[in-house]
C-alpha cells in the first residue's frame, strides 16, 4: 500500500514478545486508573470523614491533574533521552507510595498532598506508552496495540467503580485506597521483569517519509529529535492536542462525577450507582478495543486508505461524544446510561487512534515530547472537568449546565480534527528543525 511499509523483517523475531510488552502496558493501565476511579467511588466516605462540600471535592478530584498536567512537558523530554523502562519503574513506584499515603491520610490536607503526588507518578504513563508502542509496533498494529493499554482505562472504570466500592462499603476507604496501592508494587516487579527496550529491533530514528520517493512508496531516513518548541508551532499536532483535550474532558467528568450524578440525578441508592457505572465503561471498553484497535489495524491490512480510515473512526467517534448533552436532559437512569454510553463508547472508539499518533506523526526520537503535548492538553481538561462541575452544580443544584459544557468544548474538537490535524501523515522533518 502506497505511503505505508511494515518492515516485516525487522520485526519478526519481537513478534511474540512485542504482544507481551503490549498487555503488560494494558495491565499498567488498569491499575494506573484504579487509583483515579478510586476517589469518585470514595465520595461520600470523605464527606463524612471530612465535611467537605461539592466544590472541594471538584477542587480534590483536580488535584492530581494539577501535578499531572505540570509533567507533561517535561515528562515527553525524559521519556526521549533516557527511555520507557527507566522512566516506567520510577513513576510506578511513585504512584504507589502516593496511594499507600492517601490511605493513611489523617486529614483532607495530607490526602490533598498525596493526590497531588500521584499525578507525578502517574504523569509519563500515557506517553511512555505511546512511546513503546511507537518503538515495538510497526505502523499497521498500532492501533489494536494501542487499544490494549487505552481500553484498559475504560475497563478499570466498569471493573473499579463496582469492584472497589463494594470494598469501601465493606472495609471502609482506607482499605479500597491500600489495595490499589499494593497493586502497584506488583505492577512495578511485573514491569520490572518483563519489560525490555527493543534494542535492535526498534525502529528508533526511522520515519517513514512517502514524498522521498516517486509513486509514494515510503523511504527511511535518519530523523534527529525535534525540539519542542518547534513541535508546539505544528499545525498537526495542535490540532491533535484541542480534540484529544475534548475528549478527556468527557472522560474526566464521568470518571469524578458519575457515580454521585445518578445518585443524585436519577434517586438511585449509591450501591446501585456503583453497578449501573459499570455498564457504560465496559461498552466503552468493547468500542475501544474492537473499532478503535481490531477494526482499524484489519481495515488498514485490507488496503484501505490509512489516513482515511484513522480519520473515519477519530471524527465519527468524537461526534458520537456529543451524547453526553442528552445526559442532561434524561428523566430516568436507563435514558441516562444510554446517552452516557453512546459519548463514551465513541469517544472511546477515537481513543486509539489519537494515541496511535504520536508514533504517526513523528519519528520515535520526538514521540516522547508529542506524547506529552498532547497528554498536557488531555490533562488541562482533567483539571477543568471536575471543577467546573462541582462548581455549575454546586450553583445550580442541576447536572444541566455541567452536560452543556463538555458538548461545546466537543465540537471545538472535531473542528480542530477537520482544520488543523488534517490527513494523518508524518510531519515533515527537515521543516520541522528549521522552524
């Protein structure tokens, strides 16, 4: 297929063992996002603990995002001089010592400090694995490779949310809080003993550049990092970072506010919130995986056009993320979920895609820094999210407004998807570096 080549040889002898760095990415995931859901599910256990109202909570739930956010940046430019497993075991270890303090908190202010500790711990996960997938996967697999460790995050809400607060009912929310925290540490000896840096198998420094050659066949050349400065001035990537940051404002808001929102909204026990939450992230979890992975890597394989297809499932789902504004005006929990699930599913089904290409856009030299240019836009929504949610409810004692916002913010997104990111095809390098 014109401007696509695999490079079949170089990867054959990885091919098992790059399907192993995948789940083990997928893995890191579903624990990364058990202690996130965690404070949703714990909601009213610290308002009790610790009389606070919907604002501080919105204010606690971006918390994490404030240090995450501040990461980013910088996070991209470690990643890329000293690698994922190093950068990995660090942040792991981090994110579980911060779990182990939130569980321990005596007041809100140390549990405040320990949320701000896991966004620095959390804060190179995403590109790290960005930047894995980029250096073991070539180009046609990477999507269904990126569905693993992106699915993993809607799956660890569906599993999470029902699954850890059945614990805090039982034991209380110090222990949901101690249990994540120990499956960190085992997540960190996992990654300890499985993961390796692809070495000679990677295609680090490679890009693949279809205008090099007549009739668009790709062309490998030695591609120096790229700044980030000049990165920030990319027209792709730009667009990437606004729909990306759309996204994840959806995401977040139905990460913190979720459970409380049918509690609240639809009168239904907080129990019950636990298990119907489920029900949305595991349709989420599906989407992701079988359109935004499976579907998208099998359509690509087939012969269609690559950049159409990414384009196709990236746009379509966002637009489906527009569901979220239905929420708003549901009268009953089915009409609510319904409407929850159709922006979630698809935004979930986009997922993939938009994690996809960093490794796309740029050689894997710079996938680091785009990975958290984009994960820094990502993480701005995060810290908005729940804020102006605890603060439009807190107001007007309505999830009407809170629903509206996300809607709007979407279809700034797909604009940017359709003005700024364009076709997806690697920037050019050369004008790049020369700014």
């Amino acid at each position: 297929m014109a401007g696509e080549t695999y490079y079949a040889d170089t990867y054959a002898p990885a091919e098992r063992y790059r399907w192993t760095i995948g789940v083990l990415l997928g893995v890191g995931v579903l624990v990364n996002y058990f202690d996130r859901v965690n404070l949703s599910v714990s909601h009213d256990a610290l308002v009790d603990s610790f009389g606070i109202t919907p604002q501080v909570f919105g204010q606690l739930s971006a918390a994490y995002s404030w240090t995450y956010a501040a990461c980013q940046l910088p996070t991209g430019v470690v990643l890329d001089l000293f690698g994922v497993r190093k950068v990995t075991l660090w942040s792991v270890l981090i994110w579980g010592i911060a779990s182990l303090a939130a569980a321990f908190a005596p007041g809100i202010i140390f549990f405040f400090a320990a949320r701000l500790l896991l966004g620095i711990g959390e804060a190179p996960t995403f590109p790290a694995n960005a930047k894995a997938v980029g250096a073991w996967f070539p180009s046609h697999e990477r999507s269904l490779a990126t569905a693993l460790f992106d699915g993993s995050a809607k799956l660890a809400n569906a599993i999470g949310v029902p699954l850890l607060g059945l614990l805090l009912l039982e034991v209380g929310w110090r222990w949901s809080f101690g249990f994540t925290a120990v499956l960190s540490f085992g997540y960190m000896a996992l990654f300890a003993i499985l993961y390796r840096e692809p070495g000679r198998f990677s295609m680090r420094n490679v890009i693949r550049t279809p205008s090099l050659v007549p009739g668009g066949d790709a062309a490998q050349i030695i591609a120096p990092p790229i700044p980030l400065g000049q990165l920030l001035r990319q027209r792709k990537i730009i667009g990437l970072a606004i729909g990306s940051g759309a996204y994840n404002y959806v995401f977040y808001l139905l990460i913190t506010w979720l459970p409380t929102y049918l509690a609240q909204a639809q009168h239904i026990t907080l129990q019950q919130s636990f298990l119907y939450t489920g029900v949305p992230w595991l349709v989420a979890a599906a989407c992701g995986f079988l359109i935004g992975g499976v579907l998208v890597d099998a359509l690509i394989r087939n012969g269609y056009n690559a950049s159409t297809v990414r384009r196709t499932v990236l746009i379509g789902g966002t637009i489906c993320g527009l569901g979220i504004l239905g929420a708003a005006f549901a009268h009953t929990v089915s009409g609510a979920l319904i409407c929850i699930t159709l922006s979630i599913g698809g935004l979930s089904a986009a997922s993939p895609v938009i994690w996809s290409l960093p490794s796309l856009l740029v050689p894997n030299t710079s996938t680091g820094k785009v990975g958290g240019i984009v994960n820094f836009a990502n993480q701005i929504s995060a810290i908005l999210a729940p804020i102006v949610t605890g603060y439009t409810v807190g107001a007007t004692h309505s999830y009407t407004l809170a629903f509206a916002i996300p809607a709007i913010y979407i279809v700034i997104g797909i604009a940017s998807y359709f003005v700024l990111l364009g076709r997806i095809e690697p920037i050019d390098v050369r004008e790049a570096l020369q700014g």
